[in-house]
C-alpha cells in the first residue's frame, strides 16, 4: 500500500488489476461448477445440461464462468496494447514484459481449454483441427497428437487431459507467473506516462525514475490508485454479472459425434482469426505456415524489448510501432469477422430454412418450378445464394443465366468443378433438366441469357 507510483498514472493503469479480478472471479465459479461436472466423456455434456436446465442457478455460474473467462482476455489484451502504446516494456521491465506474455499465452490456453470442457461438437471438431495442426511436426507429429490426446482417438482421455490442464496446470501456472509479474512491478516500478522528447538510458533511467516518483510526480498506491483499480473492478463485475444475466451460458451445442457431418462448427471468438487462417491458407504452403508462423509470432513477441529496450518511448516519435500495432488490430478483426461470416462453408439448414424468393418462381413453367423445388430439395441453396439468402461456398445464382449457357449449367452440374462437388451421380435426368430450366430463367429483365457464339450471324 505504500509503494509509491507515478502520480500520473491514472486510468489507462486500471487494467492489470481488473485481469486480476476476472482471474479471481474464475477461481471463484470455477470451483462451483468443478461441483457438478463430470470429467467423463460419457457424462460431461449431460452435467453441462444439468447445470444449465436442473441445477438452481448453475446456468448463471456457467454463465459468468464463461464472460469472466472472456472478459480476463479482453482486459489481459487491453493492458498489453497500454503497455506496447506507453513502451513500457523498455528497460529497466523486460522481465516485467517477459513475464506479462507467458501470462498472455497461458491465458489463451485456458480459453481454448475451456471451449474444449463443454465437449460439444465445437470442442470435438476444434481438438481435431488442433491435433491434425500437432500433427505436422516433423518425426515427433504422431507422438505430439498422442501426448495430446491420450491416445490415438479423441475420447475419454482427451477429456480427461483437458481437464487437468484447465483445473490444475494453467490456474497454478497463471497464478505463479502473477505472483512473478507482480514482483518486478513492485522491483521495477510502475512506468509513468511517456513524455515526448524524454528518453530512455539504461544508465540513468533507474536513479531518474527514483528520483522522479519520490519527489512530486509521485504518490502511493494507497488510497487513490488503489480506488481507481477498485472502482474499475467493481464496475467490470457488475457489468459482467448483467451480461451473464442476459444472455447466458454459452452451449453445450450438440452431443460431439464425428459420424454427425451436417455440423458447423466455429470457436470461441478469441480463435477466430486462427479459424479464418487455416481455411482461407493455400494447400500448397499450409503446413509451412502452420508450423512457422505461431514460432515466429512467439518469439517476435518475447524478444520485443531486447530489441528496442532504450531511447523514445511516446507514440508520436514511434510511428513503426504505431502503424504496426494498427496493422495487427486490422487483420486480426477483419479475420475474425470472416470466421463469422465463414463463406467458405455450407449453410447446413439452408435447404430447409431459407426459402427461395418469390420473383423467382413468379410466372414460371412447370419444368421450372419442379427445377426450383429440386434445387431446393437437392441442397443446393447450402452454397448458393438466391436474393441475398443461402450459402456462399459457392457464387450467387441471381445472374448465373448471363454467365453460363445451358450447355455449360449442364456440364457444371454433373462435373463440378472448383470447389463445386460432382453431382452427376445424385440427380436424375428429369431432375438435372429441372434445375438447369429453372437456373437458365435466373437473369436481370433487361439483360438477356447467355448462349453459344454463332458464327453464321450477321455482323
């Protein structure tokens, strides 16, 4: 309580303590759910409907479980951005940084550690993607996976695994690298806001900023920054507990079943971009990137102030930090909202929930109608889109009559081509001659439909 911190540092400083507190609330919820859940791979996901549908008020403990555990990443991220933004990772705190990413990753694990404890088909398919990822190490992949798994196949000991890590490994590893991290604060000090012009020399920098806090630029933790972090707190923990209230729980979204392919599975949004990665890398170089990039991106993010640990620190005489720490924030949300959007997979439900607009049945023949009805029915509204409804796997259909002739929709339907299957072998004659009638009517009013170039025409 008497330690004494730069009088400048206010609000932007609030973020550490509150990642404290989402840890704690974890712990605390953590341990209530631990109560009921069953570590079984026969009985985890009916303990989850339990608590969510029998247990008095076990859907709300689930529930702040689950926002604090996002809440504990999102403020784990804001406090990183503070730090990169005021450099407060320049000597004399690059042990001080060091120690904030393990804490960062080892946050991450229990976030994806959770996700797979709610053994529904999002964990099963996102431990799949996870081990065939493992898998790729050289020499040591197939030992990797079985490490991971406990044993050649996803099951029982998977769980159980997953468990132990997300209960005992990462809680006590989160708490001791704290514990550490709290340490070289109290050692080093807390960094006072960047001031342009003031610059950092190892030789100096730890007698000045001695000297600094000392004096009048300095105050005691107690009782005004304390106040600061405790109302942050508080009022992260009230927002949280109405969110919670809200929206609740988050799954169990169906029993995990790998024979179950009508399935759309999708991580926690902290993972997202890593989804969108993954679907959207070329096959020819993916196994490259998968096993250099994470090593890459690790070791840049650990070695940050062993490289740039002296000289300016305020964000106006750092503009490659600057446009770097844009660029990271921009790829990062434009490929997570991709993963949302995930065009690269089929809409499952959309054959029987998206119905095919009126102005495209409107007028039609028979022949036509049946077409539409069999396209429907054949699934292929799952990648296709008509009037802005369907999949996008595959392109819209609103125009595909003044790109294609009838000949080519033919040979398109029975030989796929692209990322379209080969269906030859699923439709009839009647049903191929349907649909291509029907797709062949799919054209703007003022645009006429594709056909073969003649070249007895006139010019």
């Amino acid at each position: 309580m008497s330690h004494r911190v730069p009088l400048r540092a206010r609000w932007f400083y609030v973020f550490g303590s509150a990642t404290l507190t989402c840890f704690l609330m974890q712990i605390l919820t953590g341990i209530l759910l631990a109560l009921v859940y069953v570590p079984s791979a026969g009985e985890a996901y009916q303990s989850l409907e339990h608590l969510n549908y029998v247990q008095p008020l076990g859907w709300y403990i689930r529930a702040l479980h689950g926002f604090f555990g996002n809440a504990m990443v999102f403020m784990l991220l804001c406090h990183l951005v503070q730090v990169v933004i005021f450099a407060a990772y320049k000597y004399p705190r690059e042990l001080t940084w060091v120690f904030g990413c393990i804490l960062f990753l080892c946050v991450l694990a229990m976030a994806f550690t959770g996700q797979v404890l709610r053994w529904d088909q999002d964990a099963y398919w996102g431990i799949g993607i996870g081990a065939s990822m493992v898998g790729r190490i050289p020499l040591l992949g197939p030992y990797a996976v079985h490490m991971m798994l406990g044993g050649p196949i996803i099951g029982g000991e998977t769980l159980t695994r997953f468990f132990a890590l997300h209960v005992f490994v990462l809680p006590l590893t989160i708490a001791g690298t704290i514990f550490i991290h709290v340490m070289l604060v109290l050692k080093n000090g807390i960094s006072d806001p960047p001031k342009a012009g003031t610059l950092v020399n190892p030789k100096t920098e730890r007698e000045d900023y001695e000297k600094r806090i000392a004096g009048d630029e300095g105050t005691t933790f107690f009782p005004t920054p304390i106040a600061r972090d405790a109302i942050f707190s508080g009022g992260l923990v009230i927002v949280v507990g109405i969110l919670a209230a809200i929206f609740g729980p988050t799954g169990p979204n169906g029993i995990p079943d790998p024979t179950i392919i009508d399935t759309a599975p999708a991580p926690d949004i902290w993972f997202m971009s890593i989804f969108s990665s993954l679907a959207l890398l070329p096959p020819s170089i993916e196994t490259f990137l998968i096993l250099t990039a994470p090593v890459v991106l690790v070791v840049a993010l650990f070695a940050v102030p062993f490289f740039s640990n002296s000289g300016e620190r305020h964000i106006s005489k750092r503009p490659v930090a600057a446009l770097l720490l844009v660029f990271i924030f921009m790829v990062y949300s434009v490929l997570t909202w991709i993963g949302y959007q995930a065009p690269w997979s089929p809409k499952m439900q959309a054959w029987s929930s998206d119905e095919t607009p009126f102005v495209y049945v409107q007028g039609r023949t028979p022949i036509e109608l049946a077409g539409a009805v069999t396209f429907q029915f054949k699934q292929c509204r799952n990648c296709h889109e008509l009037g802005g409804i369907g999949g996008r796997r595959g392109p819209e259909l609103d125009s595909i009559a003044t790109r294609k002739t009838t000949n080519e929709l033919i040979r398109q339907a029975i030989q796929g081509g692209g990322n379209m299957p080969t269906y030859g072998h699923n439709l009839s004659p009647e049903e191929l001659a349907a649909i291509v009638a029907f797709l062949s009517t799919l054209h703007p009013e003022n645009e006429s439909p594709a056909r073969t170039a003649d070249k007895t025409l006139n010019p």
